[in-house]
C-alpha cells in the first residue's frame, strides 16, 4: 500500500511556508496530492489558473507530486484520492 499525503490549501500564492512543508514531506510519502481548494465565497488576491501554473512550475521535475483541484469538504476530497 502506499503512502499518499494531502497538502489541502488555497496557495495564494505559493509560499516559502508551503515549499518547506512540501520538500520536507517528500521522503516521508509515495505521492503528495497539493489540492488547491476552490471557494466561490472566498476573494482571492490571485486567480486559479495562475496559481495552478505556479505550482505546476514549482514542481516540474518532482514526479511524486500531483496538483488538483477540490471543491467541498476536505475530508471528501482525501477519502477520494485515498489520501
């Protein structure tokens, strides 16, 4: 079985904070899913598709992370993906 970690957050933008969390977590897990949470309720200093770049950009060569995106419960999204 492996070891699949959620990184839920709106990463806007993409911190220091979040890298550390990110690089730290690498030897500890198979895969890290970084989900991007969507919230219609929520203003954003950046808009979805930019962010998704950014992280995308950020993790190029890191083939153990994945970017998605979620709408809903956290705890939905996690149960889903196995996490």
């Amino acid at each position: 079985m492996s070891k699949i970690a959620l990184f839920p957050g709106s990463f806007d933008p993409l911190t220091n904070g979040h890298l550390d969390i990110i690089t730290r977590a690498l030897p500890l897990f198979d895969k890290i899913i970084v989900a991007v949470g969507e919230n219609a309720t929520k203003k954003y200093m950046f808009d979805l598709e930019l962010r998704l770049h950014w992280i995308k950009q950020t993790f190029l060569h890191e083939p153990k992370i994945e970017i998605a995106t979620y709408s809903g419960l956290t705890v939905d999204f996690a149960q889903k993906e196995g996490a």
